[in-house]
C-alpha cells in the first residue's frame, strides 16, 4: 500500500520537480517488479491514465488486469466485491462503489466508449 501512496505524492502538482524526479526514480524498481496477478495490486489504480508516470512499465500487466476486470462483470453490468460478504447489504452497497471505480478506471484507459 505504500507504493499507492508515493504515486500518488509522485503526481502531486505541488511536489517540486526535483523530489519528483527522486521519488520516481525510487519508485520505478517496484513497478518493474510490480506482479499483475497480485489480489492486492490494482494497476488500474495505481496508474490512472496511458499519461501516467510508469504507464510503460506496467503497460502489460495493466493490459492484462483490465481485461481480467471486464471478463468480470456481472449480468447486471455492475462488479460485485472480490471478498466473501460479511453482510448481504453491505456487499451490495459496496457493489455501487466498486462499478464506479471499474467504470472510471477502465473509461480512463480507454475500455469504455465515450
């Protein structure tokens, strides 16, 4: 989770461009090593757009996690939480939440026509 948090710092406007250009290079042997198929790695979060810093990098493994995304889509068009449901109402409230970051997040990368 701390690789979320430096990216995000990493593409903060008020950042100065000489710790930018550190902390990206600090960042870049993670997301090299960034491992697709890892539950807890959303490349599509953690690269927000193709503009992104480390989009290149990550390029295939986003490709691949993105699809995997829209292979699971419900009948309904919604996504379900990947997690067994403590509570049948919260599962579904947390269904709301979790389409609109798929939606958003595949729209970013361009799997969603405008």
């Amino acid at each position: 989770y701390e690789l979320y948090c430096c990216m995000r710092l990493a593409r903060t406007s008020a950042l100065p461009a000489q710790v930018r250009d550190r902390l990206q290079g600090l960042l870049l042997p993670s997301l090299k090593a960034a491992d697709p198929d890892d539950a807890h790695l959303d490349l599509l979060r953690l690269i927000p757009t193709p503009l992104s810093f480390g989009y290149e990098v990550v390029r295939g493994g986003l490709e691949r996690q993105a699809e995997r995304l829209i292979a699971s889509q419900g009948a309904d068009g919604g996504w379900r939480p990947s997690w067994a449901p403590w509570d049948a109402e919260a599962h579904v409230e947390w269904s709301g939440a979790i389409t609109s970051r798929a939606i958003i997040s595949l729209s970013a990368h361009g799997y969603v026509a405008p």
